[in-house]
C-alpha cells in the first residue's frame, strides 16, 4: 500500500514537472526554472539496483525558501522482447546547486519489471520546488543515453 501511493506520489510529481513552465520562452516570465544533469558513474548492482547521480541547481535561485519540492528519474532497458523499468526520488531541500544520488530499482506496479543488465538504457530525470509563497518551479534532463 505505502510502495503504491509512493510511486502515485511520483508519477504526480513527473506530471507536475512536465506541467511546469521551465524557461523564458515558455513562461513568458524572467527564466526561473530548474537545471537538472544526469551525472556519472552510473552503478548497478546485483541487476536490481541502479544507481544513478542526479544535480539539481534553480536558475536563478527562487526569491524564497524552498518549501517542498523532489527529484525523481526513470531507467528503461531493452530486455529481450520486453523493457526493464524502474524508478526512484528524494526529497528537494534548497535551490541548489546540489547532486542527489537517487537509487532505481524494477517496478513492481503495475506490471512486473525484469531485472536490469549491463549495456546501454535510457534514464530521465525531473524535479520541481516550490517555495514558501508556492512559486513552483521545474525541470528535467530529457531522456539520456546512458550506460548500466
């Protein structure tokens, strides 16, 4: 019960992130948004969990105290005839800049996911903040190739 409400808890951060204006351009506002890098190295381990370093820096940084606000990042893999996939998050705390090391592992829901393998997958990562007068702000890496 809590695994699911806290994937439901992430996939509405994912959703709120894209929803989120993240540039100039798409704010029609002064270019506050979110810089977020996926890093290296990237680690698996025993083919359940991957370990992925994700920085996240406000640019520029909000006028206030970060409130609330999270990191989330998505691995897919080519398995044979189906895709490994898995997600993991952390807890947001300031503006940054700062590298968070965010731990994936095979969802459970709503299908079952194979292991993950060494060789090349695609991983995305998101965030969003909201400070203490909710001006929400965020950003995502779009999806990477990276290497397990």
């Amino acid at each position: 019960m809590l695994k699911t409400f806290a994937r439901m808890l992430a996939v509405g951060a994912f959703v709120l992130a894209a929803a989120v204006p993240t540039t100039a351009s798409a704010a029609g506002g002064p270019g506050v948004g979110l810089t977020v890098t996926i890093g290296s190295p990237i680690t698996l381990t025993d083919r359940l969990l991957v370990t992925i370093p994700i920085t996240v820096t406000c640019t520029p940084p909000l006028a206030n105290p970060v409130q609330f606000g999270n990191v989330f990042v998505t691995v897919e893999q080519a398995s044979g005839k189906s895709v490994s996939h898995g997600s993991g998050g952390a807890n947001l705390t300031s503006c940054g800049p700062q590298t968070f090391t965010i731990q994936v592992t095979p969802d459970l829901f709503p299908t079952t996911s194979s292991p993950f393998h060494g060789g090349p997958a695609i991983a995305f990562a998101s965030a969003t903040a909201c400070d203490t007068q909710f001006t929400c702000v965020g950003g995502s890496s779009g999806a990477v190739s990276v290497r397990l």
